[in-house]
C-alpha cells in the first residue's frame, strides 16, 4: 500500500530537498513530472528521477497564476501534487523593509495560493488526488529573525486545512511536511557558525541535523494509499525538536 505505482506526481521546487523528493517518489514507482523556475534544476531532478521511471521536467513560476495554470492543464492528470518552493530573508521584523516582506509572503503564501488553484480543480473533478506541502517546525515555534518566514508558515498550513476540509467530499486528500533543521545549501551559514550549527543539533531529541533524504519516507507516505484516511494534518519530521523543552538536561539523583 505504500507503492505509488500508476500514479503521476508534480514536484514543484526541484533543488535541494525536492531533488531527493523526485527520486524518493520515483523509486517507489510514481511517473514523475519535474517543475521549477530554474529550468536546468528541473531537468537535473528529472534525471535522477528517470532511474526508476519516466520524468519530465519544465519550468514553472508559481508567482505567475495563469502560467501555473496552464501548465497544470498540458500535464492532463496528476494524482499527486508536491510544493517545496520557499524563500526566506532572516532579519528582526522592524529591520524588514516592505520589499522583502513582499518577497517572502509573496512565494511561501502566494505561491502555494497559486499551486493548489492550478491543481485542485482537476484533482477534484477525479474525485481524488494527494496534496503535499513543506512547512516548517517554524510554524509552530519560532525564534528571533524567524518572524514573517514562521508567519508564512503558519498562514499555509491554516490554508491547506482549509482545503482539506474544502476538498475532502471530492476525495482529494491535502497535508503537510514539517521539517525541523535540514542539511542543504540553505542552510550552509548556520553550519559553517560551529556554536549555531551545534545548538540546532542539540536542540532535537536526536542530537543531530536531518539529512535531505529523511524528508522522502514522510512525503511518500501522504502520497500513498497508505495514508488514505489523513488529511488536514502536518506531519513533524524534526528529530524531536518540538516535543523536548530546552537544550539543558536536568541532573538526575
């Protein structure tokens, strides 16, 4: 039940951990289709995808609605839809200025606003579908220069609830990821500062930073028949991070 065989995904935001969501999906037998606003990282997820099964790739905007809708519209039947695509500028809210509010609101909300508007119709006159999205243990903790990327967070996962309920009589099922702290290049600032990449792993029940392919088991998971009674829900794949208190280990007698 957890094979994804016959059914045709669309991962939207191929880089970093959407490449290892294509391949993920792929080798458990889903048809891939590879979308990006970088043409070449599309293609590149595609070919590892093509592995295992057939993928395209092209290039898609989620900013530009009625472009994401026609490309929803050429792609025929999709059984499973993956949004990764996210920004964030990490600044104190008063040192935000208008501009970088907008960018970041503009794609984590917005984007995802567009990406179920182009799907979800098509997905409900089927009368089924799965709809993925990556939040982030940002929407439900947060932390000083975290404010307007947690909002967002917080907003899309409100929205995609909205959905679920919205899309459930059509049997359209929608969900989300929540990663806690991820390896990928994004994050390569944190990890270079010793002290700050020390205290993200240590703040997990883990002790340690997820690897990009820990996200994979989640999202192939919600896209399964597997879970074919969940949605409305965000699924934690963060070490622990938010079910310990602190970083300090009281001393025991």
């Amino acid at each position: 039940m957890f094979r994804l065989d016959g059914k045709h995904a669309v991962v939207i935001g191929c880089g970093g951990i959407g490449a290892e969501l294509v391949e993920g999906l792929a080798a458990q037998g889903a048809r891939l289709t590879c979308l990006d606003a970088d043409a070449e990282v599309a293609a590149q997820a595609a070919a590892r995808a093509s592995a295992h099964v057939p993928a395209g790739s092209g290039e898609a905007n989620v900013l530009d609605a009625d472009g994401l809708a026609a490309v929803a519209t050429g792609l025929g039947d999709v059984d499973v839809l993956v949004l990764t695509a996210a920004t964030n500028v990490r600044k104190r809210v008063l040192d935000y200025s208008p501009e970088e509010f907008d960018r970041v609101v503009g794609l984590n909300l917005r984007g995802t606003f567009n990406a179920v508007r182009a799907f979800g119709p098509g997905m409900a006159a089927r009368q089924g579908g799965s709809i993925i999205a990556l939040s982030s243990i940002r929407a439900l903790a947060v932390e000083p220069g975290q404010g307007v990327y947690a909002a967002t967070k917080a907003g899309m996962v409100q929205l995609l609830r909205a959905l679920a309920a919205e899309l459930g009589p059509q049997g359209v099922r929608v969900n989300a990821v929540a990663p806690g702290v991820v390896e990928t290049p994004l994050t390569d600032q944190i990890r270079a500062d010793e002290a700050w990449g020390r205290a993200y792993a240590e703040k997990s029940a883990l002790g340690r930073w997820a690897r990009p392919e820990e996200l994979v088991g989640a999202v192939a998971y919600l896209a399964s028949d597997a879970a074919s009674f969940v949605t409305g829900s965000q699924l934690l794949v963060d070490g622990g991070w938010t079910a310990i208190d602190g970083r300090f280990t009281p001393p025991f007698g």
